[in-house]
C-alpha cells in the first residue's frame, strides 16, 4: 500500500517531467494527501545532498497514511528545507528549471 510520501514524491516526479517537456521556466502543481484534504498533515522536504542526479533528500507527508520516501531523488533537487503545516487544504508547490535540474522552490 502507498503511503503519503511516496505519493508526494511521485507527484513530484510527474509535475517535473511535465515542466521539463513544456516550454515554461516555472511550475506550481496542487498536492493532495491520499485520502484527500478532510484532514490535518504535514509536509517536510529535507534538502538535496547533491547537485547531480541522484540529488538525495526526503520527503515526509503525515496525516492518514503517512510516510516518507527519498524516491524523488532522481529527478527532483530540493533547494532547501521545507515544512509547512495543512488542514483541510491542498499544498501548493513550486517547481522550477535550473539549467537541466528541476527545483522544489516553494512549498505553501
């Protein structure tokens, strides 16, 4: 069974490939825990390791379901620590190109 990480982080991998293919420099995608908003979660990314693939770092999303997975790493740099608080609300992230690496620079 999947867990809230995990399915951050496959989110992540789509709403890259999706930015990296498209003409436009930057990205904001909503992220919906599994079970949907009627709850209260949290998101963490920790900051990538390295500036090559494979850049490291996790992603952790609690609430029903909660997990954390560094599965994104092969595609995703994430620039900084990230940690936001969310009840009954969809996150939004920002992605954006730099160069040949898409960055997580903004998680509300």
């Amino acid at each position: 069974m999947m867990d809230n990480g995990t399915h951050l982080a496959f989110a992540l991998e789509r709403a890259a490939q999706d930015l990296r293919t498209s003409g436009e420099h930057e990205s904001v995608f909503r992220y919906e825990p599994l079970t949907g908003i009627d709850q209260s979660y949290e998101i963490r990314l920790s900051p990538s390791r390295s500036t090559t693939p494979p850049y490291g770092g996790y992603v952790i999303v609690t609430g029903k379901n909660g997990g954390g997975t560094g599965f994104q790493d092969r595609s995703i740099y994430i620039a900084r620590r990230f940690e936001i608080s969310k009840s009954g609300a969809a996150a939004q992230i920002t992605l954006r190109k730099n160069g040949e690496r898409i960055e997580v620079v903004g998680v509300e």
